[in-house]
C-alpha cells in the first residue's frame, strides 16, 4: 500500500533545473529535456510594466529600443542583481509550459545552479526567487558540478575529474571526486567582460562606440587563440565619438588577440592557482585524464591548445558545452543533494 501511494506521488512530483546564466537561461524539465535555450534577457513597457519580449526577441531588442521600453539583463557577474526582471523572466519561460498551472508549481522540485563562489545572501536570493513563484521545494547546486554530470563525467567515482565552466558572468573552476566538489574557485572575467573590453578597445584605438551585439559578434567572428591564427579583418558600424554620426572600421584577428590574450592568461592562473591546492593523488588523476571546459568562450578557436600549452595538462572541450550544465540537473534532481548516491546508476 505504502509503495503505491510513494509512486503515485513520484508521479505527480515535477522536476524542474534551471540554470540561471548570465548570458543564457536553460530550463529543463523531466521527461521532456530542455525546453528553453534562449539568452537571459527580458524587455518591459516602462508605463504598464508588462513584459513586451523576452529570450532570443529581447536580446535582439539590445540599444535598439525606445524610451518606452526597457531592455533589462537580470543577472550580472552570475547572480541576480534585478530580482523583480529575473522573476519576470522565469515566470514568462514557465507559463509557457505545456499544462503546468500555478498550483502544480507547488509539487516542483527545481534544482537552480550557480557559480561556486557566490554568497549565501546570493543564494537565499535565489530561493527566494523560486518561493515566489510559488516553488516550494527548490535547492542550489554548483554549476560545475551539474556541468560535469551533464558532460557525462561519472564524479561519484574515486578519481578526480576538473571542469572549467568559462560562461557569460563568471569563470568556474572546480575539482571533483567521491560525488562533490573538492576545491573551486571562481572569477568574474568571462564572456561579458570580454565583450566590454572589444568595446573599449574600439573606443580607444577607433574613437567609434560600440553596443553589445556588435561586441558578440566579433568576438565571434574574430577570436582565434591559435598562436599561428589566421589573420582576417571584418568591418563593423557604430558611432563615431567626435561627430557622432555612423561610421565604418576594420578589426582584425591580431588585435582581438590582444584583447583577449591577458582574459585568457587571468583563467589561466586561476586553474594554475587551483592545481596548486589540489591534493597529490587528484592532481595524479588530472593529469592523466585531462581538464575538461564547458561554457559559452570554450567554444573560441584554439582555447584547448592555448591553456593546454601553459598548464601541460591535455585540455578537452565537453562535446556539450552550452547545454551540459542544464542536462546535468536531471541527475541533481534525483538524488536532490546526497552525494553518496549516484544518480547515474538510478
């Protein structure tokens, strides 16, 4: 009789991981995967404070917008730093659920993910999030380790695995074994700070202001951290600062390696910092299976050669750098916290 009434309360348990980017939101959902990949970013009407856009049609909206409008990024450096935009914003990914009723968010566990590094008043702030939309069981996990889990790294074995989550706020860098994490450290220099030093770069050697989308693309289309990279050039439009009308200019590889080299050599010495304080027989491990990375600036070309050749550790990237962390809290949810078991194995 007990068993039967268990399942049928499993049955009507939903699980829910999110993981709150600071460039993008990912939602999971049991049994369906992931059901929002779009970038943290929520438009209102500034008079009625209804939500005009939001995801992919808010982050196209970016410096384009009038007065009437405002275009809000909830989160910064990978916690909230406008509670009432990030709750707007999960409320709009959610009620676009199938079937999933205010009420039924009070059988929900959700799992939301964050930086290893962030406070307790942070993460309180984030539950409390959750409570009110009407989440009741709702818990914080690191995104490294759901990361790791995601990317298909058995942590709950006995040999020490290393994730570097270089994302759009912070950069995560954690050891793992026996199911936790080990050691971590985190530093906010990743892909937004990036994008803000290409715009300053412009500024500064092209007199011309740049917004954030011209900023991404670049650095898209350019970064290369191979250290015989081709060279290429591609124009780009912004505002010239002395008359400020339009105005055309070239960037090339070399200098977006410039930008991004000293980016690249702090991620460095933080891993640097962290193989340092990592006990002999995990450093053994690492050493023999590598360091893997995960996050949005993994995906720039040559990123695995260039902080190979610094560490002289072989560097991977997960085969699912945007979207392990959200596929890693399918296994979160299930063991809801409890390192001795292994959800790979439920």
């Amino acid at each position: 009789m007990n068993s039967s009434v268990n399942k049928e309360k499993e049955k009507e348990r939903i699980g829910l991981g999110i993981d709150l980017g600071t460039a993008n939101l990912l939602v999971y959902q049991e049994k369906k995967g992931i059901i929002f990949n779009e970038p943290s970013v929520i438009a209102f009407d500034r008079e009625s404070g209804k939500v005009v856009a939001a995801g992919n049609d808010a982050h196209r909206m970016l410096g384009k917008v009038h007065s009437k409008i405002a275009v809000i990024k909830p989160l910064r450096s990978g916690v909230i730093s406008d509670m009432r935009a990030a709750k707007s914003l999960l409320s709009y990914v959610l009620s676009k659920i199938d079937n999933l009723t205010e009420k039924d968010m009070g059988r929900t566990t959700c799992v939301i993910c964050c930086p290893s590094e962030v406070t307790k008043i942070e993460r309180d702030v984030m539950i409390d999030l959750a409570t009110k939309m009407s989440i009741q069981d709702v818990f914080i996990e690191e995104e490294i380790k759901s990361g790791a889990l995601g990317a298909g790294i058995d942590i709950f074995k006995s040999k020490g695995a290393m994730v570097v989550d270089i994302g759009g706020g912070t950069t995560d860098v954690g050891i793992l074994s026996f199911g936790d994490i080990v050691l971590s450290r985190t530093v906010r220099k990743a892909g937004n700070f990036m994008d803000d030093e290409i715009a300053k770069f412009v500024k500064k050697n092209r007199s011309v202001e740049i917004g954030e989308l011209t900023a991404e693309r670049a650095k898209a289309e350019l970064a290369d951290l191979h250290q015989n990279a081709k060279i290429m050039t591609m124009r780009y439009a912004g505002r010239d600062m002395v008359k400020g009308i339009p105005k055309w200019f070239d960037l090339t590889t070399t200098e977006m390696q410039s930008i991004l080299f000293p980016i690249f050599d702090e991620i460095v010495k933080l891993i640097s910092a962290v193989l340092k304080d990592t006990p002999p027989e995990l450093s053994a491990d690492i050493f023999r299976n590598g360091i893997m990375l995960s996050g949005g600036c993994s995906l720039i070309k040559g990123i695995e050669e260039y902080i190979g050749n610094r560490i002289m550790v072989p560097v991977h990237v997960v085969s699912n750098p945007l979207t392990c962390v959200a596929e890693g809290t399918k296994y979160l949810i299930k063991n809801r916290g409890d390192y001795l078991v292994n959800p790979l194995q439920m």
